[in-house]
C-alpha cells in the first residue's frame, strides 16, 4: 500500500514556481509511515492528467493531488479525474454557500465563475478548505484507490492536510506507523568514497541508510519505520554510533547542524574566541558564523582584506612575500591568520585568500585555487592548499572556501580537546 504526488500546473513546469508543495507532502506521508514511491508533475491539460492517473492509479493506493483547483479555465483536475472515471459532476450547494460568505467576509461579490469550484464527482467528500475558497475532494472512485485533492496555493494546501486528510487517512486505518530520520552530515570526504566506507549499511530495511550530497557536503539518511519516534531513534541509534565510528572526523555533525554551528559549539566548549581574515570570500565566512544566534560570545569580528594595502596595513602581511609568493599563497595565507588574531586579540585565527573567477588565473595560479591560513595564540600556525578547480563557477569557489576554512578549524579544535583530555 503507497501513496503517489501528483502535482498539476504548467507553471511548475517551466519553472516560474518551486514545487514546495512536495516536499511538504512528501515529508508529511513519512510521519505517517505511508510509503511513498513516486512523484509527478504534470502541466494543465486533461489529456496528460488523464494519462498520468491511468499510471499511478495503477501502482499506487492514494494518489493526492495539488493544484488546478480554482475557478479558472486552466484549472482542470476535478473535472479531468470525473471524466476518467466516468462520474458525473454536481454542483454542491453548501460550497457555493461557504465561498460566498467568504466573499461578503472581504466585503466582495462573488464572481460566476466561482460556481465551477462547487462541481465535485457524485459521490465524492468535500477536503474543506477554512482559507481559500477551492475545496478538495476525498474520493474512493473504485475499491483500494483513495484521492484527494488540494490546491496549489501552500498555505492553503497545508492547513487542509492537517486539519481534514491527516485525520481522515488514520481513521482509514493508515498511518500506524512512522518513518523518523536522523541525517548524518559530513565534509572532507566525497560521497563515493563514504558510500564504500559504509557499503554493508546500504542493503539495510530498517532502518535505511541512504547516501546523497548538495552544496559540497555528503549526507548519509538513516530512516527507521516504527509505531513510535521513540521506537524509530532506538533502532537508529546504534547504527549511527556505527557509522560515526566508521566516518571518524568526516562526520561533523546531524540533521540541522551546520559546519559554523558545529565549530561554535566547539569554541564555546573550549572558551576560546575568534576572528577572520577574508579575501575572495568578501565576508561570506563571517556571514556563515554570525546566522548562529549568540555567535558574538565566541566570533569577534574579521577584516574583509580585498586589496594587498589592507592585508599590510590591518594585517601585518609582509610587503616582500606579497610581492615574492603573491596575495593568493601559503605565506600570505598564515600571516593574515595570525595578523587578524593579534589585531582583535582572539584565540584562533582563521583567514581565506585565493582566485575565485572566472577571471585572474594562471597556469601556475588557476582559477579555483585557494589558501586557508590558521593561527591560535600558542604560536600555532599553519596553512592548506586547496583546488577547487576552475570550471567551478564564482559562488561555489567562494562557498567552498568559507565551508572548508570552517572544517579545518573544527578539525583542529578536535585535536586540541583530545589533547586537553588524553
């Protein structure tokens, strides 16, 4: 027994609007514990919706619609689900009443056009809508094959599911039990490379381990089915612990950490401070800290170090090596660090210098080549090459470099704790 999302309208498929509405609904069927194997977004015309409900009624037992629900021509979903099925249409009078109370409500008329949101399928129940004024369906055409619809619009959309169809599917016997996941993130490691370290955890059911990556990190989903959450996080548990153990320091943190939570958290812990030196990155490494609320007890401030003046001027960087080893180099990287950690007297230095693109490369310096300098007050310094390379586009060198600056520091306040400790 499975659930389908089907989503209608051909703005989603030219893209003018994101299609946030499955993603809500797709989550929303894992809390359930109704599984969910297929997604479809078809545009407003009735022969491709017709085609694509003749392949999910098929495969799947609920099939739940969003969009095409409203009073214009375009929108076409009841009528196009009546007319495959062979239903008759009939205009139901306790909706033409709600959405006219509706109307008066903001002091308007309701327009003719409106009727056609009353014509359900006979023998069809009304998905109330208490915000908008398009109500869905649920709708048992044949034996085993339940529908609902809902508008587009998300907010209406959401507050139809959970106030009508979250309870009506449990009181139909579905969602007993839960999916609950617990999302493992790492960096420094691809996802290839994890897959194969975590092989023998991928033919897993329950719970699941499934690896993906966006955004220059790696993710490893760990889903448990149960009757409960609790029951659902005693079965993760050890398998986490596991994978954790196999991943190491890869594995920087769960579900909604961040690499600048996690490292504010370390600092916290370890009551020290810090400040960054920023060149190709303009400030995104300090904007990375400064979304964690209370970052200002632990993240001073930073100097964004654009033209070679300000790194000798603000930074102490020594004239020569900028002239010898070049602004985008280890030397230049490692002095603005330690400069930035003298000049606001912090615990750690951190600082990014490199070419970001599309343009000031070479073949010695290409594009995408970056230094990461670290510094802390015990007279620690170091620095770490890395190439991003160069058909990387600006934004993603730039991000990449703020991500791996702030992986390297968590790396070493690891070090430092376990030294601390051992």
């Amino acid at each position: 027994m499975s659930a389908e999302i089907i989503c209608v309208g051909t703005e989603l498929l030219l893209g003018d609007i994101l299609n946030s509405n499955a993603q809500f609904l797709a989550q929303q069927l894992a809390q359930l514990g109704i599984p969910h194997y297929y997604q479809s977004v078809v545009g407003d015309n009735p022969a491709r919706i017709q085609q694509t409900v003749a392949i999910a009624s098929e495969r799947s037992q609920i099939l739940i619609f969003t969009g095409g629900l409203g009073p214009t021509p375009d929108d076409l979903t009841i009528a196009t689900l009546a007319d495959f099925f062979g239903v008759p249409l009939a205009e139901r009078p306790e909706i033409i009443e709600d959405i006219t109370r509706k109307y008066a409500q903001r002091g308007r008329e309701m327009t003719a056009n409106n009727r056609k949101q009353a014509l359900l399928p006979v023998g069809a129940e009304i998905l109330t809508n208490s915000v908008g004024s398009a109500p869905g369906i649920i709708w048992q055409p044949r034996p085993n094959l339940t529908i609902l619809t809902f508008p587009g619009v998300p907010t209406e959309m959401k507050q139809m599911w959970q106030e009508v169809a979250v309870p009506y599917l449990k009181s139909q016997g579905w969602g007993q039990q839960l999916i609950h996941s617990r999302t493992l993130r790492f960096w420094g490691i691809t996802e290839s490379a994890l897959a194969e370290k975590v092989a023998p955890f991928l033919d897993r059911q329950n719970p699941t381990v499934a690896p993906y990556a966006n955004n220059g990190e790696v993710k490893l989903r760990v889903s448990a089915r149960a009757a409960s959450e609790a029951e659902a996080t005693a079965l993760i548990a050890p398998v986490e612990h596991q994978l954790k153990q196999i991943a190491g320091a890869d594995c920087y943190g769960a579900d909604e950490d961040t690499l600048a939570s996690v490292v504010g958290r370390a600092l916290l812990a370890s009551k020290a401070t810090l400040a960054v030196a920023e060149s190709c990155t303009g400030g995104g490494l300090g904007q990375m800290l400064t979304v964690t609320p209370g970052s200002s007890v632990y993240f001073w401030g930073g100097v964004i170090s654009y033209d070679n003046s300000v790194k000798v001027e603000l930074l102490n960087v020594h004239p020569d090596d900028l002239a010898q080893q070049g602004a985008v180099s280890a030397i230049v990287a490692e002095q603005m660090a330690a400069g930035v950690r003298d000049r606001l007297g912090t615990t750690w230095g951190l600082s990014i210098t490199g070419i970001a693109g599309p343009d000031g490369g070479s073949d010695s310096k290409p594009v995408g080549l970056v230094y990461i300098g670290l510094a802390h007050t015990n007279g620690y310094v170091t620095s770490y090459e890395h190439r991003f390379g160069e058909l990387r586009s600006r934004n993603w060198i730039r991000h990449l470099s703020a991500c791996t600056a702030l992986d390297h520091l968590r790396r070493q306040l690891i070090l430092s704790t376990s030294r601390a400790t051992g």
